[in-house]
C-alpha cells in the first residue's frame, strides 16, 4: 500500500536566516554571530578593562587596585544526569572555572536563575540541588541571590539553570596574552565529558568506567598561579568546541603559532577508543573541568609540578609551544607527520566514514 | 545497549602508528618514487576513510612531493546525490522521524540539508548503526525512515536489520553505493591521471580482494587493498608505487590480517539478498552504472520509496540548483583539476554551503584546500 503524504511546510527560510545548532557549538560560527547581533553596540571595552570586546571567559572591571571579574553562563545539558555528574554540578563549576580562568580563584558569591519546565520532578530538583551545594563546598563558593520561573511543558526541555559569579583578584590572566616562548599545558585528560555524555545518550558501554570531567578547578589554578607569580600569560577551559577550539582562540587573540605535540597529550584510553570507533577526534570533545594554560618557559616545569601535586591535575602534561611564525595558526605534530589543527564545525556527531 | 567497547583495541592499534617504522616507509616510499624516473606520479584512493587517516596522522607532510595521492570518490556520504537527500528532506518535513548516520546531516540537498530541514523542526535522529535505527522504531508509535548510507560494508549492517523482521513502522531509505563500478568509471574518464588505486580494506574485507582482478585485466592499472592504520596506509603506497615503477599490474593484498581473496561470504549473501544493484548518479562524479544498492522487491515492506510516494518536485520549485551543473569534483577527484580550477571554489561553494563531494566532507579535496590554502608546508 502506497501512502500519500501531506505537503510539507511551505515558505522556505534561508539557512542563515535562523539560528541552527551550529551557532550553539562554542566555534567560529558561534562567535560570529555573537559579534554580529548580540554584542553589536555593547563591543566597547569598558575604561581600563576586559569587557565584551574581548570575547573572554568573563569581563573584568578596575576596582581601585584590584580587578572585579564577572562571569555569567547558562547551562542546558542532556541527559540532566550523567555519568560523573548533573546539571547542577556543571552549573557552579563552570561559572567558577570562568572565573578562575580569568585568574579570579577565589570567588565571593554566585547567583543562580532556575528555569522550569512544567512537570519537572520535584525529587530531580531536590537532587540537582544537593549536587549544587556539594559543589559549591568544593570550590569554596556559594549562592548569594537567584531566581526560578516556571514555563509550559514543552516551552524548554526540562530545566535550564544560569549562575553568575563575580571575585575579586590582583592580576587577570586573559586568554590573549601568549608570548612566543610560552608552552602550554593542559591539566589533564581531554574529551572525558563529552564522550561520556555521547556514550550515554547513544546507550554504548565500555569494558571500564568512564565520567565527565565536570569539577571545579579554581583551586587548581590557584596553586598553578601560585607556583610562579605572574609566569602565566593566558588560560583558557576547553570547553565546548573542546582543546581544538580553544586553542584556536588564544591564537588568534595572542597573534601567535601553536604547535601541539600529540603524542603528549593525555587521552583516557576508553576516550580514545570511543572517539576512534564514533569518528570524532577527541581535540573537538567538550571537557568540563580541564584548563589549557600558557605559561614563560622557564616557569614551565615549576607550573606542572604544582598542577600535578594536587589530585585534580595528577595527568597535567606540556603539551606544546608557542612561537611567531603564522599568527592563528594551530599545527598538530601527530608524531608521524605535522597537519594543521582544525576547529570544529558544529555539534560533533557520529560519523560513519 | 548496543555496543561494549574493548579499551584493549586501542593499545592493539598502536602497533601500526609506530613513529620509528613510520619514518621507514616513508623513505621506502621516497626512494620507489624516485625510482619510478618521472614526476609526478598520481595513485588515487578511493575511500574517505584512508583520506581521514592521511589527514588526521599529518601523513601528507610526509610523502614524497612528486608523490600524488588523490582523493577520489571518497566517502558515500559526499557522493550521495542531491535527489537522495531530497526525498529524506521531504519525507522528515512531512513529519517523519529520519534516523541517519551524523554526517548525512550536512550534506546539501536541492534546497535544504537534513540539519537545515532539523532547524525548521523535523525530528532527526543521528544514530550511529542500523540497530540503533531499529531500537528507535520500537520505541515508539512513529514512522521511522533509516537513511542509510555508506558503501558494501554498511550496507551489510542494514541487510542484517532488514533480514531480522524490523517492526511495522520501520523503512529503509537507501543511498548506500558499491564501490567496484566507480573505479571503471576513474579508469575510463578521459585524461585519467590515475596510475594506481589504493582500495579501501574495510570494504574488501566484504568482497574479498580478488574481486578486482578483473579490474586489473581490463584497465592494467595495479590494485593495492590497504588498511587505515597509518603503517597500513604508507605500506600501501610502497607497494603501489612499486607495481607503477615495475609495469606489473596486479592486485596485491597489503590488509591480509583482515581481508581474504575470497571475503565474509556470508555478508555477501546477506548484501546480496537483501539489495540489487541500479544505476545512478555520484554527486559530482558521474551517471555509475550499478553504482547504487537498493532493496529488492521482495523487501518492499521495508523500503521507503515503495512504503511512500516521495513528492521531491516540491523542493526542486522552491529553489532549482544549476550550482551542481558547474561542480567540478569529478574531474578535481580524477586528478585533472585543482580546486582553483573550479569557478564556485570559495565563493558559492564553501565548507558552510558546500555544492560538491569535496567540499561537503571535512576529508574532501576542496575542503582541505579551502581550510588549509592547499597543503601547507608545516
């Protein structure tokens, strides 16, 4: 039997008429758009500062001697609930991680706006903020004011959570400020969270267990900037768009060449072989509790001792250096030859070829 | 759960990315080029897969310069053609739910992508096999169309769901293509550079490798079948570039620890039980006679295109497309032209809004040009 279809939806739309996932996936595409309507008009730097201009983790505004960063992020993820975490731990400790990231590792206070949608359950509520508050005793923070709307079902996909948070620091690290010379070194293993949350979303198992990375760091960073004031010149978290798009950033924004030796890079073997089998590269995965951090050469075994004396960043590696020879450009030796580092385009998706 | 990875796998790999044997090969490989005694030799591949390994293992900095080892038809999900994408587009703007392989969302259609028609609403679920299409099916009351792509090996795992009774509300939409056509069709294009093939081992590892010796027989070109590892892919060339210097056209199985002379012969059966094959267009390659798999009549059950009547003619009013009638891809994968030879390169054809095979895959000819400006001297 042969069924005939209604029409489809006439009045096609331009692909770049609308807003597609694409501009959500943390890269190029999200940036430009971002310059191109939101921060239009906003892109002037405040006096003596770090405003929307810079396209930063956060702003940072001069306060007598000492710099005011703030930072604001909004969290949707799915599942709520994952392996290694939820919702509400990504929520603190990605805006306290901007924050660190800024340099600002001790934060006064976060605010948190709850969106709900009709039918959430009250016990996932209560779960998700229970995790909250473990997180928020981790990074030494807490929740100073907020606010919850309700919506309709099917108005949003459960519950979107946005925190702010503002400290208070002596110096801000940007994530513009490499220097040829500087290495760069990554706090850990890379892809840990968007893997885990793939492997849940398409039901793949693995012979060994596997989390999210999700974790505040700033106390991480805190000893990393200790163990040589002022030898760091930029950090960034690799977040969505992952190490790839990351580093990008701080390239382009530098004026610099990096070159990432690949070989060094720490992969949790279950990433490896999941990202090997899904197609993706694991340079592209999002991580939620990593730092990228450049550093002066002759601080940079100073800085990885510190990072690896603290159990956050046990797996910290020198992944790579930085020089003058192509401004924004990421080069990854692969050990068997040298290719340029390609950012992202998109949702990293399954591929079959 | 569909599928338990073994981490163990990983270390088993990495006996063939080893550094050290690496630099071996390639200057086994410089040296057999050389002695081939003219420049440049040109050896195409005929799978994205080996060109997503030479991408992502930096190998191309490593070949010799007067070595050209060109992309050809590559990945099955660049060749699928603009109608094909079309009636998945049609079908999940008609409400459908399309459960498709990741990067079949980008591929341009007449009008939209299945990430465009996503944007405007239709329900696509990016899966990642055949099963999981089915598992999707049986977990709802939808009408589930599995826009399967992908060359003999994929298609297998689709026979395999269509042979195990998938539910009522489960259909197969293929575009999955068969690889032996498309290399007499390379061999046969006027101008044809191509000295040798590099044939993909997975996809052997279905067929078996003696199925191009009559390849061979017809066109005297040498035939390699290689794995995608990199000392796979770098043993491969030498032993292509040696059967060029040598005149010896023969087929040669560098992939032994995979593929056999004969192949899986009961994937095969399955293959074949389940799909014919039919003529019809590459995207920006050419008209393949026996190039495309679909399902045979007695499958009509499960096929998309007999289950539905696909209005596609609605997309072609919206926005007819003469863009593809300029695409250069098939002469750009034959090795006769440069992407800078292409008059849309860069302009109306670009990695947001790709035309043709090359642009549409992140391994593609054009693509690599367009990020990179060629190939870089890193």
């Amino acid at each position: 039997m042969s069924v005939t279809l209604k029409p489809g939806t006439s009045g096609l739309i331009g692909r770049d008429e609308i807003v597609t996932l694409k501009h959500g996936a943390g890269g190029r595409a999200m940036r430009t758009l971002i310059q191109e309507t939101l921060a239009a008009g906003f892109l002037d730097a405040p006096a003596s500062g770090i405003g929307l201009a810079a396209m930063d983790d956060g702003a940072a505004l001069k306060l007598g001697d000492r710099w005011l960063v703030v930072t604001t992020d909004s969290h949707v993820v799915h599942p709520v609930f994952f392996p290694g975490g939820d919702i509400g731990r990504l929520a603190i400790a990605g805006t306290v991680n901007d924050l660190a990231m800024m340099g600002a590792t001790e934060p006064a206070g976060l605010t948190c706006a709850v969106i709900l949608e009709e039918g959430f359950r009250r016990s996932d509520l209560e779960r998700i903020q229970r995790s909250m508050l473990d997180t928020c005793r981790e990074a030494g923070v807490t929740v100073i004011t907020g606010d919850t709307k309700v919506m309709g079902r099917g108005e949003l996909d459960g519950i979107v959570i946005n925190t702010t948070g503002v400290a208070l620091t002596d110096r801000v690290v940007p994530d513009s400020g490499l220097l040829p010379g500087d290495r760069i070194i990554v706090t850990g293993t890379i892809g840990d969270h968007g893997i885990a949350l793939m492997a849940r979303r398409h039901a793949i198992a693995f012979d060994a267990p596997l989390e999210s990375d999700v974790a505040p760091i700033n106390a991480l960073i805190r000893a990393a900037l200790a163990a040589a004031p002022g030898e760091v010149t930029a950090m960034k978290d690799p977040t969505r768009g992952g190490v790839a798009s990351a580093l990008h950033e701080m390239a382009e924004k530098s004026g610099v060449e990096i070159v990432i030796e690949e070989p060094a890079v720490p992969v949790h073997p279950v990433v490896r072989s999941a990202a090997e089998m899904l197609g993706l590269d694991p340079f592209h995965i999002a991580n939620e509790g990593k730092a990228l951090i450049g550093v002066r050469p002759a601080s940079a075994e100073r800085v990885l001792a510190a990072l690896r004396a603290h159990p956050r960043g046990s797996e910290a590696a020198i992944i790579g250096t930085v020089s003058d020879a192509h401004a924004g450009r990421v080069v990854l030796d692969t050990g068997l030859g040298r290719r340029l580092l390609a950012e992202p385009e998109g949702e990293p998706l399954p591929r079959i070829c | 759960m569909l599928e338990t990875l073994r981490t163990t796998e990983a270390a088993g790999q990495l006996r063939f990315r080893d550094p050290a044997k690496a630099k071996e090969l390639a200057q086994a490989l410089d040296k057999v080029t050389a002695d081939v005694g003219r420049a440049p030799v040109s050896v195409m591949h005929v799978c994205g897969s080996h060109e997503q390994s030479i991408a992502k293992f930096g190998l191309r900095s490593i070949l010799p310069k007067t070595l050209n080892v060109i992309m050809g038809p590559g990945c099955p999900v660049c060749v699928t053609d603009v109608p094909e994408v079309d009636e998945a587009v049609v079908l999940a703007q008609d409400g459908l739910r399309i459960a498709t392989y990741g990067d079949m969302l980008k591929v341009p259609g007449t009008a939209l992508s299945l990430a465009d028609a996503q944007s405007h609403g239709a329900h696509i679920d990016v899966v990642y096999s055949a099963a999981e299409a089915v598992e999707l099916a049986r977990d709802t009351t939808d009408e589930v169309v599995f826009f399967a792509s992908g060359f003999e090996t994929t298609a297998v795992a689709t026979a395999a769901v269509v042979l195990a009774e998938p539910p009522a509300n489960f259909s197969v939409l293929s575009a999955h293509k068969y690889i032996p056509p498309v290399m007499e069709i390379v061999a046969e294009m006027p101008g044809t550079k191509v000295e040798g093939f590099l044939a993909a081992g997975h996809a052997a590892t279905i067929t078996g490798s003696a199925i191009f010796d009559r390849f061979v027989d017809r066109h005297h070109i040498p035939v390699v079948v290689a794995g995608f590892e990199p000392l796979d892919i770098l043993a491969g060339l030498v032993k292509l570039v040696e059967l060029v210097r040598d005149g010896t056209p023969r087929v040669e199985n560098m992939y032994p620890r995979c593929v056999t002379p004969l192949g899986n012969r009961n994937a095969q059966q399955q293959l074949w039980r389940v799909f014919r094959t039919v003529g019809g267009m590459w995207r920006g390659i050419a008209h393949v006679p026996n190039g495309n798999l679909r399902l045979r009549d007695e499958f009509a059950r499960v096929d998309t295109r007999k289950k539905f009547r696909i209005d596609v003619k609605r997309l072609w009013n919206n926005a007819p497309s003469t863009l593809t009638q300029l695409c250069m891809c098939g002469d750009i994968m034959a090795g006769i032209a440069s992407p800078s030879h292409c008059s849309l390169f860069g302009k109306e054809c670009t990695p947001d809004n790709p035309v043709g095979a090359c642009m549409v895959s992140s391994e593609g000819t054009c693509r690599i040009w367009h990020q990179y400006g060629g190939h870089p001297d890193l």
